[in-house]
C-alpha cells in the first residue's frame, strides 16, 4: 500500500477521505503520531525540532529495512 499525504480537501463521509484516499482509521493513526511526537519535543523544548524528526524519520527507515530483510531471509 502506497501512502498519500492529505491534500487539504478532507472529508468524514464514508470509511475514506475523498481528499487523499486513506482511511478515517488511518489517518486517525497518523495524528496519534503526530501529536505524540510533537508533544515529546515540546516537553523537551528543542531548538532544533527538525533534527528530531528528521533523525526519527531515519531510524524509522532504518528498522523498516532491517525487518524487510529478516522476513526475506
């Protein structure tokens, strides 16, 4: 499955947003995300709130790559 960012022409009708295509469940699951993140970096007053994310982003690829080649093995 393809990920696709929203679009800002959201909808709440149905199971799907018109707009991006994804899920209400899913995109639900991304704010969790999101405001968890922004949360943690807020409590911890960064000053460089895109070197965070950035390094999370990577670690993220990171271990998505790492299980990709566990279940190909």
């Amino acid at each position: 499955m393809k990920f696709n960012p929203c679009i800002d022409q959201c909808t709440k009708e149905g199971t799907h947003c018109a707009g991006c295509g994804r899920s209400h469940e899913e995109i639900a699951g991304t704010k969790q995300i999101v405001q968890a993140a922004l949360a943690f970096i807020q409590a911890r007053d960064y000053d460089n709130p895109d070197e965070f994310v950035a390094a999370i982003g990577k670690s993220i690829l990171k271990k998505l790559q790492k299980a990709k080649e566990a279940n190909q093995a």
